[in-house]
C-alpha cells in the first residue's frame, strides 16, 4: 500500500524558528527557512495529517522533496527528526 500526503496550501502545517528571536514564530509565511550560522540557527517545522495511514501500519520509506530558493554560502546537509 502507498500513501501520498499531499495537503492543500491550507490544509499544511508549518513554521520556522530562530534561534537569535525566540518569540518570533514565522507560522503565516509563504516561505521556509533554514539557517546554519552560529548563534543565528534557523529551524523548520513540518506537520502532516497522518490519518490515512492505516493503525499499525509499518512505514517501510519516506521521501520528503522540498526546493531551494536562495542559497548563500556553501551547501550544507539538512536532516529531517520527528518531534
């Protein structure tokens, strides 16, 4: 069986956080961000409804595309963590 989550622009959740503005939540955005300078980190935060997912179901892979838009600085590797 594969699923596919595909959410609508707003049916997805999302936000990003920075780590120098700690009360600056960038959940109304259009845009995600990642950043890797010291003291300055930014992290993105993705939900997806999970409920078309049968209970008990082994999820053998997932493949998470995302695009970049503006890349300054040398490439760096991003991971993805459940929270």
């Amino acid at each position: 069986m594969c699923v596919v989550l595909n959410p609508a622009e707003d049916e997805g959740y999302d936000a990003y956080l920075k780590q120098d503005k700690v009360d600056d939540r960038k959940g109304g955005d259009s845009e995600l961000r990642v950043k890797t300078e010291q003291d300055k980190l930014q992290r993105t935060l993705v939900r997806f409804d999970l409920s078309s997912v049968p209970s008990g179901a082994t999820v053998a892979s997932v493949d998470l595309w995302l695009w970049v838009k503006d890349l300054n600085g040398p490439a760096v590797a991003i991971n993805a963590h459940q929270v």
